[in-house]
C-alpha cells in the first residue's frame, strides 16, 4: 500500500483507508468507477453528475462537488491511477484495467495528495509487467443482451525489458428503450480501451516503466422520469403521463447519440535505489481526453403549448490535456521515514454546449413529430476556455523517538502550493463576451500525526489534517465570476487491531471536520442553467465514524462488514438571486452506509474448487440535489458464485466459470432527483433511478 508515497503495511499506516485488492474488485463485479456508485465502499460516495453518465460526482465525508463538469473548477476528491492525477470528472467512466488495488483514503490528503483532497483520494494501482510469459482471458454475456472480452498478456523479459497488454470490450443494451428507430437508447455502454506497458531493469537499482493507455467509453445518457408535477403546474400533454415507478420505454422517440468519452495517456515511472536507504522516484505523465454529453429530455424539460416545440437536445463537449511531473525522494532509517517531493501541473480544457429542440406537438398535445432540423439559437450557446498550472514543494517525516520501546511515531507534513488560472467566457447565448478571469493562489498545508503501538498487533494514532480545493470560476455564471480556494481542517482518532490470532481485523476511525469558504452553488429561478458560485463565510461542520470489520471464524468462511455514520451541521445560506435564507444538506450523504459481505470456499472438489460470495449494501435516506426531496433507504443484494482451478490437462493452465448477480431482488431506488421550475417549464419533479437487476455467466482461462 502506498497511501503515504511509500510501501507499508495496511495496519501500520495512521490514516482511515480501504483498499481492495484485484480479487476483491472482480469477486464484487466493480469493473469501472461507475460502479461504485452504489455504495459498495459506504465512505465513497459517487453517482453520474445530473443524471449524466459522462460526468461523475465523487465525494466523502459529508463533502461533495456540485457541478464537477465545468472545466473551470475542480473535483474534491483527488483520483490518480498509478500516481498519476486526473484533473477532470469527465472521462472516468471508461473499464478499469488490470488492477493490483485501489486505496481509498478517507479525509483530507492536502501534504500528500496536494489540491482538490477536501474530501479524500482515490489511488487505482495496476500490475506490473511480471517478465514471465502468462496471463489470462475473460469472457462474458449478461442480460441486457450483453456481452464482455478481457484479456491480459505477460511476455517474457527480453533484454531487460518486459512487456505487458492489457485489453477489454464491454457492450450492453440500455433498459429505457428510446422509440425512435435508429437513435441511442438510454443507459446502453459501448466500451473499448487497449493499455500497453514496457519495464526496463538495466540494472536491479533501476526501473524505468512506460505506459500507454487508450479507451473509447459510449453510454447512454439517464433517463428523466416525470415523477410529480409541482403545486400550479401547467397540465402534461394528453399524450404524456406522470411516471411514479421506473419505465423500460421512454415517453416519445427523440434524436438522441451515446455521450461518447476518448481517453488516452502517456506515463514514465522511473526509480533509483540510490543506496539501501534512500530512493529517487520520478512520475511524468501527458493525458489528454474528449467527452460529448447528449441529454435529450423526451418531454421532461419544456410545457405543453399547442403546437409547441419540446425534446430539449442538451449537447456539450469537453476537450482537455494535462501534463504532471513529481518528483519523490524517499528516504527508509532505523528510526525516521521521510519523504520530499516537487510537483507540477499544466492544463489547458475547452468546453461548449447547444440545446435545440428536437420535437413538435400537434394543436391537441395527443401527437407529435419530430423534427427535420432542430429549432435553437446560435450554436454554441456557451462556450469557455480554460488553463491552469499548479506547483508544489511537499515533505513528510515520521520519527520514532528511543523511547517506550519504540512504539510511539511522531509524523509532520508541510505542502506549499501555487496555483494560477484563467479562462475566458467565450460565448453565451450564442454572443461572443468579453468576460474573462484570473485567479492566483499561494498557500501552505500541515498535517501531523501521532501514532502509538498497543502492541504488536494494535495501533493507534490522533491525526490533524487539511486541504483545499482550488478557487476557479463558473462558467455557468452570466459573467465567469470568480470565486476563491476552500478550506477543510478535520481532527482524526483512529484504532487498527488484528485480533484474535490474526482471525480477525477491527479497523475503526472517528473524526470531525470543519468546512470553511465553501464554494456553494446557486440556480437562478429565471434560468435554471444559471449558476453563481458565491464562497460562504460560515462554516460547515462534519463529524463521523467508519467501522471496517473482517473476519475469518474457520478457514473457509470470510466475514466483512463496512459502516459509515456522517453527521453534518449546516449553516444558513442566503440565496443571491432571491435573498431568502435556507439550511440545505450536502447530496448523496446519508447518516448510515454500510456493507457486509460473505466468502465461503468449499474443500476442493475432483474437477475443481467451488466459492460463493454474498454482498449486502446499504444506504440511508439522502438529498440528490439542493432542491430535492429525500430518497428513500435502499438495500441491495448481490452474488457470486464460482467454480475456479477446473483443469484442461496442464499445470500452468485452469478455467474458472462464474455465475452472478447484481441488484437481485430488483430493488430501485432514486439517483438523482431535483424540482426543475421556472417560467415556460414542466415544473415538475424529475427523477433518475439506478440500474435493474442484472446477471451474467463469465468464464476464465489463465495461462
């Protein structure tokens, strides 16, 4: 595990993390980002940004982005894949590739990590060229009409270098049938990525990895379903009705292409064990990316008017590349581990969006018809461009001091951090503005920690951090307003235990936080796409436990159970548009997360070995949007059960065929929801749900 930028031991390492080996990700079926989003990791909230899937919103501990797809602010949860950070929300939904853990660290990670750690980090680590020849195929169907290859390929060491290729399609029908022939339906995926690494040892002190990735991601954008019409809303067209319970076939057949992602990157891993002790570390990286997003409403979005226009076509695109160089210099002694490190970001993104309507009523709203050319403004409706560059200087030690028997580290941690941005509003309504902005940042962000060994086994540690997320601008404002850095500080208590002769690891984490300068979001009731970010003087305040239990009572049976408990005090926000005073609720925070889970392995059978896994997961009641209503609690089953080691005559070579299931009682919950009103509008409830019961058989053969 390298949370703190070098290897340690789970157990051993003073902060509040999860992490999940590449077993635990195929036996879980958590393939992409995207599938998180049910709460298999109760602390990691995350769900497609609006309803649309080419955006995701990530959050932990009570902190959540509210419009992460603008090019001009930043996530609040930082994600690197093999060190490497990823400025965008967009793009993220793509196959995860061959994965050696994931880590999700919990809190603030602002010495470490660096900008936009408010909430936590996610660290996605893939395998390594082995330098032996080997690997292993996988191939699936699914209801849905779906289907999925996956093959990974180690080449044996040739000159010092290994070589290793990893490859993948996924492909699924959507379950919201779109009734126009020919167009996208709703939720289908369409996933291709090809990922190929070479590492060269010249000698055993030196290693040098160079990676190049490349993935194509097609989904279907959600489906917005007319839940319930506000108090004095206008009446739906004859032809529509209200939708209480999730569809299979929207309400009107409308243009509508597959929001499409292309992502491809070039990484260099260097590092030189300069002495037994001390290690020089170099990661560069050159990432660039393209998202369109395609929302047509089918009706959701404009009132019925007598031969009125509605199927507003929401179509944006987001263009970005990314450079990012650090430097590490880690230093291993007998009684003090440190690490120094230089940091360097430069982005340049672009975006733009156009909503034509797509569709006609006739005089009586019981028909409609599509039409030949869409009606709207001129394209694009708003346009803006955007860089940023960021540096850092960071370090952190931990000293054991000769004392107690060398059970108590002391760790402090210091990041200075400068940022710049600017951009340029480069068209709204259609019209070139003059509107620009400039931002300038220089801070300083300390953590310390004090660790204490109980014993051998039982550790625990009191930990003060903190981070911020990036000021910027919003492009979604009528004149790029800018807005400032936030700031979170959280104090943390923490006990890992491993129990019991090693049966069983108790794991447990308290903390509280408090939330300063938020960068919150108001709509303009006139023009519900206008959004003014205004930073908040008063604070939010956070506070938390996070329980992970595992436990192996006989050598077959693995019991696992993860619980969350957050707890938020909103203060009053005033609304710059109306003036009035509300107490909203950060979304997708429930009090109560959790998971549990069950792995039993039977004796080995003549023809193979038989393993069964059962998952719970559970989420409390939580608000989706500003302007939302509570969802309900939801329970969600899923299965595994498989039958690996099955021989076909070679010692190097087995087959495992494996039966699952995902959601398997059907239950459907809301995941995203908000009141759209206004002037000329359905005023009415709109409401996404999650994905259906799914199921599939897979076999694999390795090599």
């Amino acid at each position: 595990m390298t949370a703190q930028k070098r290897q340690e031991n789970l157990q051993d390492t003073p902060i509040s993390i999860a992490v999940l080996s590449g077993e635990a990700l195929e036996t879980r079926g958590l393939t992409n980002l995207h599938d998180f989003a049910s709460g298999a990791v109760p602390a990691l909230r995350m769900a497609p940004a609006y309803g649309r899937s080419s955006t995701l919103m990530i959050g932990m501990r009570g902190v959540v982005p509210s419009d992460p797809g603008q090019i001009s602010r930043d996530t609040v949860v930082g994600i690197y894949v093999d060190g490497v950070y990823l400025g965008r929300a967009q793009g993220l939904g793509a196959e995860l590739f061959d994965i050696e853990r994931i880590e999700v660290l919990r809190g603030p990670q602002g010495t470490l990590f660096g900008r936009n750690a408010v909430g936590g980090a996610l660290s996605i680590v893939t395998r390594k060229p082995s330098g032996e020849f080997g690997g292993d195929l996988t191939a699936g169907i699914r209801n849905y009409d779906g289907y999925h290859l996956k093959g990974h390929l180690d080449l044996p060491e040739v000159a010092g270098i290994s070589i290793k290729v990893d490859g993948l399609i996924t492909k699924r029908d959507g379950w919201v049938k779109n009734p126009l022939k020919g167009q996208a339906d709703w939720y289908d995926i369409d996933r291709k990525g090809l990922r190929i690494t070479a590492m060269w040892r010249p000698i055993d002190s030196v290693e040098v990895q160079y990676s190049f990735d490349t993935s194509r991601d097609e989904q279907g954008n959600g489906y917005a379903h007319l839940t319930a019409l506000t108090e004095g809303a206008p009446p739906l067209a004859p032809i529509f009705s209200l939708e209480p319970d999730p569809v299979s076939v929207g309400r009107a057949g409308v243009p509508l292409a597959p929001n499409l992602g292309k992502s491809e990157g070039h990484h260099i891993h260097a590092s030189w064990d300069m002495t037994e002790e001390l290690a020089l570390r170099s990661i560069t990286a050159f990432r660039s990316l393209t998202q369109t997003t395609n929302d047509n409403g089918a009706g959701s979005f404009m009132a019925f008017r007598p031969n009125g226009v509605f199927g507003r076509y929401s179509q944006s695109w987001v263009e970005q590349d990314q450079f990012s160089q650090e430097v590490q210099l880690v230093g291993t002694f007998p009684a003090l581990d440190f690490v120094l490190g230089a940091f360097y970001f430069d982005e340049d993104a672009a975006d733009g969006s156009y909503a034509p309507m797509t569709a006609m009523f006739n005089e009586t709203g019981t028909g409609y018809v599509v039409l030949p050319v869409p009606v709207g403004g001129p394209s694009p409706d708003r346009a803006s461009v955007a860089r940023a560059k960021s540096k850092a200087l960071f370090g952190q030690a931990t000293w054991t001091p000769p004392v107690l028997d060398g059970r108590l580290h002391v760790t402090g941690g210091l990041r200075w951090t400068h940022d710049r941005k600017s951009g340029e509003l480069v068209a709204l309504r259609g019209q070139p503005t003059p509107f620009a902005f400039k931002f300038r940042s220089k801070r300083i962000d300390p953590t310390g920690t004090l660790a204490f060994d109980l014993s051998d086994t039982v550790n625990t540690y009191v930990r003060w951090g903190q981070a911020y997320r990036a000021g910027g601008a919003n492009s979604r404002s009528a004149t790029f307003r800018t807005f400032d850095d936030e700031e979170l500080s959280s104090w943390e208590l923490g006990f890992k235990a491993d129990l019991l002769d090693h049966r069983a690891r108790l794991n447990i984490a308290a903390y509280t936080s408090r939330f300063t300068n938020r960068q919150v979001d108001f709509s303009n009731p006139a023009n519900p796409s206008n959004l003014e970010t205004v930073n908040l003087d008063v604070p939010m305040k956070m506070k938390g436990v996070e329980v992970d239990v595992t436990m192996r009572p006989i050598p077959p049976l693995t019991l696992g159970l993860n619980y969350v408990y957050t707890d938020t005090t909103q203060p009053l926000e005033t609304d710059p548009f109306t003036g009035k005073t509300a107490r909203t609720t950060p979304a997708y925070t429930p009090a109560h997360a959790a998971s549990g889970s069950l792995d039993y392995a039977f004796e080995p059978f003549r023809f193979g070995t038989l393993s069964v896994h059962a998952e719970a997961v559970y989420s409390g009641s939580f608000y989706s949007a500003a302007s939302s209503p509570k969802t309900d609690s939801y329970l969600m089953l899923n299965g595994r059960i498989t039958l690996a080691n099955i021989s076909l005559g070679g010692d190097e070579t087995d087959l495992s065929v494996s039966l699952w299931g995902k959601n398997l009682t059907n239950k459907r919950w809301v995941v995203f929801q908000y009141f759209l009103q206004g002037r000329g509008l359905n005023n009415a409830l709109l409401t996404n749900y999650n994905e259906p019961r799914t199921y599939g058989l897979e076999a694999r053969l390795k090599f």
